[in-house]
C-alpha cells in the first residue's frame, strides 16, 4: 500500500459503546457470581456481544436457551432483552433464584403493554421477527398483539377491533425506519394510540444521531459490534443510506486492509453491547496501517445509570472485587 492511499486519522462517534441498560445487566451477572460463586445461570446471551459472552462464560457464567438446563436450586438472570411471562412463569414455578437484567426500557413496553391490554386494547408491534427482545414483549399476552415488520406488513395485519389499538416498538430499531413503519399505522388506523415517549431507547437514538453527523465526514465507517446485536446492525445500515461505505467488524483481526485503500478519514463507532476494549483493539489496528491521529467528535455525554436488583447489594470489599473484575466501558 503507497502511503498516499493509508489512512491519516480516525473519527471517534460520541457517543458509542455500552449504554446504561447493558452496564447494568453484565454487572448484574459479574455481581450475582462474586455474591453466589459460579456457575450463574443466563438465559440467552447477556447482550449480544461476543467478547462480552465469552468474558462472562471464563468467569462463571452458564448461557442456556431452555430452563430444564438450569439444575434445580440454581441462581438464574434473564437477559437484557426481557422475557416472556411463560418464561417468568415457569422460572418461578422451578424454584430457582431469579435476578433480573432485563433493560428498564424494555421493562416500561411491557409495564405499557400490560396496563392497555386490562383496558382492552390490542397491539402493533413494530420489530423484528424472532429477536429475543420482540418474543418478550409478545410474550407478555396471550393474543392480540400483531408484529409488523416493515410498511407493506401493515396492510395485511387483522386486529379483532381497532377502537382500541395501541403501538410498541422494539427499543433497538432503526429511528427512520420505524417513523415511517409508525406513519403507515397511523394512515391505516389513525385512531391508534402512540406511545407517550417513543419506545427507541435513548443510546440506539443518540448513536444513530452521532453517525448521521458524522457519514459527511468520513471515507469510511466501522461499527464495533456482533452481527446478533440490532443495534450495532443499524448503525451500518444507517451510515450505507446515507452514502457512506460502511462495515461492522466483531474484533480488530476482522478488519481488512483493502477497505482502507484511498481512504483518508475512517469513521469509528460501537454499537450499545460492544465494549470499549474491542474500540481500542480497532484504533491500534488502523493505526498500524498508518492512521497518525484519532479524533473525538462533539456528542451527548450520556450520564444515565440504570439501579441494581434487590439481594446484589454488596460489602465494601465484595464491591472493590466486583469493580476490579469490571469489562471496560468508554471512558474506563
């Protein structure tokens, strides 16, 4: 490669990396096994984030789908991505010590979704189909909760009644995408009742805000995250619409030296699950083929921190241990 075509400087997104709800569930697992001792129990991954699983997994942590897997009397956290009540239900029903993780954002569509459905109202569920975050949410009721997927599934839905019909939507989605997803609901049901505040959590809109400022600006742009995280999904399909060659990586030995090719100005971000760790590994990467400066862009500082469960309150001497074994976020 001539040194005219290397990269000369890096873009930091602010903000990126972990947000509050994630911090809270991978404490919540790092807590309970310090508190408990290994094995702690998960069901599914924490957050969908590879390093973050496997960082988990060498510390005590056992990730099952099925909760007949989970051995009786055992300690068991629900991931961040919420449950079904079938899945509260039965976990209860088994006995086994339960914390859980689910994002606080998560939790208020189901607190929303329960509450309308005793005043009778049926749902629209803006998502995607088999994530684990939309199966949780659906699984709060029984029927009467319709997923859409994007604008042409609007027109085949058939609720029961629209007097009282009501929209939620998953919190991880692209901003855009869901707007016009919600526009067509609102054209076919116009009486259909939206949330008071948009279900899309703060981080997946403050990210996808710092990636529309900053496409006009790069050559190319690297997301840090897993390809399960929707999120960190959205934010290279975002910055693709928006004109700007774009590539998501899980970790730096994925990254290609021939995306780099003519590119002056590389664009960095990471999705909500990824940790600033993986941000770090990247940078030295594309510094070793030539990028001279890294530059943090202008960005919300985001300074949300989301309360632990009752029963993983700690000594001052479980705490320093819980803080010493601590993944690293931004900033850290």
């Amino acid at each position: 490669m001539k040194a005219s075509s290397q990269p000369q400087e890096i873009l930091l997104a602010e903000p990126r990396g972990f947000c509050a709800g994630v911090d809270r569930a991978i404490e919540i697992v790092e807590r309970a096994i310090i508190k408990f001792g290994a094995p702690i129990y998960v069901r599914h991954e924490i957050v969908h984030n590879t390093y973050v699983v496997n960082d988990l997994k060498e510390k005590g942590a056992i990730f099952i789908e099925e909760l007949r897997d989970v051995p009786p009397g055992a300690t068991l956290v629900f991931s961040a991505h919420g449950v079904s009540r079938a899945v509260q239900d039965e976990a209860r029903a088994r006995g086994f010590q339960i914390f859980d993780a689910t994002c606080p954002l998560v939790t208020k569509v189901h607190v929303e979704v329960a509450k309308l459905h005793k005043e009778g109202y049926e749902f629209i569920m803006i998502g995607h189909k088999g994530h684990p975050e939309v199966e949780g949410t659906m699984g709060q009721l029984d029927s009467g909760i319709h997923l859409v997927e994007d604008v042409a599934d609007v027109a085949r839905i058939q609720p029961s009644q629209t007097a009282l019909l009501a929209v939620v939507t998953q919190t991880t989605l692209s901003v855009d995408d869901a707007a016009e997803i919600s526009a067509a609901v609102k054209a076919r049901f116009p009486m259909v009742r939206e949330p008071k505040q948009q279900d899309i959590c703060y981080a997946t809109q403050n990210r996808q805000d710092a990636v529309k400022v900053m496409s006009s600006q790069v050559d190319i742009l690297i997301v840090v995250g897993s390809p399960t995280s929707s999120n960190s999904n959205r934010l290279r399909e975002l910055a693709a619409k928006l004109g700007t060659e774009a590539y998501m990586v899980d970790e730096a030995s994925e990254l290609q030296e021939s995306w780099f090719e003519g590119r002056n100005r590389v664009g960095l971000t990471a999705g909500a699950s990824a940790p600033d760790i993986l941000v770090q590994q990247v940078i030295g990467r594309i510094r070793a083929l030539g990028a001279v400066s890294v530059r943090k862009m202008d960005g919300i500082e985001e300074t949300i921190k989301f309360p632990l469960p009752k029963g993983l309150r700690m000594n001052t001497e479980q705490t320093l241990e819980a803080d010493s074994s601590r993944l690293h976020s931004p900033g850290a």
